[in-house]
C-alpha cells in the first residue's frame, strides 16, 4: 500500500504531493515501483495535526483517486470523514481506511454498509490532538485485539461482511515507544481475528527514538526492518512511503524464506 499524502503538513512528506497534479504523478510511480493499493489522504493524522475543513479535503482527494481509478488502480482512501468516504467510493475507491475504524463519524458504518468497499479499521487512542499526550495501557496488545474485535463485530451488526475487513494496530497513534515494541513483537496475536492485518511503520517516530534519527525520510533502513519483522509476524499488508525498496526487500525475503 503505497502513501499519497495530498497535504501541506504529514510528518513525513508534507508538501511533496501538495496538488492533484502532483499527487497523482507521484502515484504512478509507486505503480512503477510495485504498489498494490494507492493510499490517498487529504487530511494529515501526524501527532498534534489539526483537522481540514470538509470541502478541502474532498478538494484535495477526489480529483486525485477519480483519476488514479479511471486508469485501473486500486484506490484506497486514508478519511474518517463519512461524507468523504461517500464521494470517493463513487470516484472509484474500494478501500476505505480509517484511523477510527468508523467511529469517527457516525453515517460511516452505513456508508460502507450500503456500498461495495472494503475497509481498515485502525486502533487510536484519543485523537491526532491528544493521543500523544501519555497514553497508559495495563496491556496493550490485549486492549488493543479487544478493541477491533469490537469494532469488527459493530460492522458485521451494521451488515459489513467479515471479508471486507482488515484491521491495523496503529503503530504510533496514541502509544509510546514501549507500547509500539510490544505491539510489533506480539503482531501474531492480532491474525486470531482472521482478517488481513494492515502494518503501517514506515518511517515513524519509534524508528527515529531508536536509531536517533530526527529526520523521517531518512528512516528507510529501520523502516525496512520493522516492516519485514511484521510480515514474519502475520502482517498482509505493508503501508510505506518507499514502494521501490519494500518491494525489493520483500522479494528477496521471501524468496530465502521459501
């Protein structure tokens, strides 16, 4: 799953794909590069972020994914809007990928409900203002399995098929460095759940606490590590900035792995 940020301020390349002429050149490439989903995003959910207006954000997303499905790609869509998820099923989007796993908006289970799109259901802890802001678990990766097996069940209840759901455990939003490591060394418990399990690791901050490095696009190598010791883990898909190089160190992986 290959990262389209059409935003001036995401922690990693805030700014890179600031229009939907740019955003959509640089999702070509990913293509090139060997990406199987496209991740457009229009509102960034870095720590601290502040939220888009509703009408920039649908300015922002829906050119680039009507575009980006009109020539065949599989488009996912990276809102916790309702009303954003809507107009972008309609432009072509199967894949609706939300940091509150529809809890974010109340009209968004019955928008995936009465569509034919798949959906990520992501774990956060408070919110993009806030969820930094000491976050305590007694034990995260039981609270966090709890929590999306409530989140799938509510979507079953709401008539959204188990087979178009997969879940992410939210590397980086409201946990600390610890809660992150025992998250990615626990990641198997979390294919209990029987549903594609979404790694998203690339480049963050628990790269940059460990290796002292400040600047995130120079957080390949960790990025790298953390990614492939996920898919050892159980992880099906793999949301990176750097399609080129998880491609090819997937490839060579798995083929000493086989």
């Amino acid at each position: 799953m290959g990262v389209v940020n059409v935003t001036p301020d995401s922690f990693s390349d805030g700014g890179k794909s600031p229009s939907a002429e740019l955003a959509i050149k640089t999702a070509r490439r990913l293509l090139e590069d060997g990406a199987d989903i496209l991740d457009i995003g229009g509102e960034s959910t870095r720590p601290g972020a502040m939220p888009v207006s509703l009408d920039e954000e649908l300015s922002r997303v829906i050119p680039v994914i009507d575009a980006l499905a009109g020539e065949g790609a599989c488009v996912s869509v990276d809102t916790r809007n309702a009303s954003v998820m809507s107009a972008a099923i309609v432009a072509g989007a199967t894949i609706i990928n939300d940091i509150t796993a529809l809890e974010g908006d109340e009209k968004s289970l019955s928008v995936i409900a009465d569509s034919q799109a798949s959906v990520v259901l992501m774990h956060m802890r408070g919110d993009p203002q806030s969820m930094q802001d000491a976050p305590v678990y007694n034990d995260v990766v039981a609270e966090v399995g709890a929590y999306l097996l409530t989140r799938m069940r509510a979507c079953e209840q709401a008539g959204i098929g188990k087979e178009r759901i997969a879940i992410d455990p939210g590397i980086g939003f409201g946990k600390t460095l610890d809660h992150n490591l025992e998250l990615l060394r626990n990641l198997s418990a979390f294919t209990g759940l029987e549903c594609p399990l979404v790694l998203g690791v690339s480049r963050k901050n628990f790269i940059g606490r460990l290796s002292g490095e400040n600047v995130p696009n120079r957080r390949l190598a960790g990025s790298l590590a953390a990614g492939l010791a996920g898919v050892a883990r159980g992880a099906t898909i793999l949301r990176v900035h750097d399609v080129l190089e998880t491609r090819q160190a997937l490839d060579v992986w798995q083929a000493l792995k086989s």
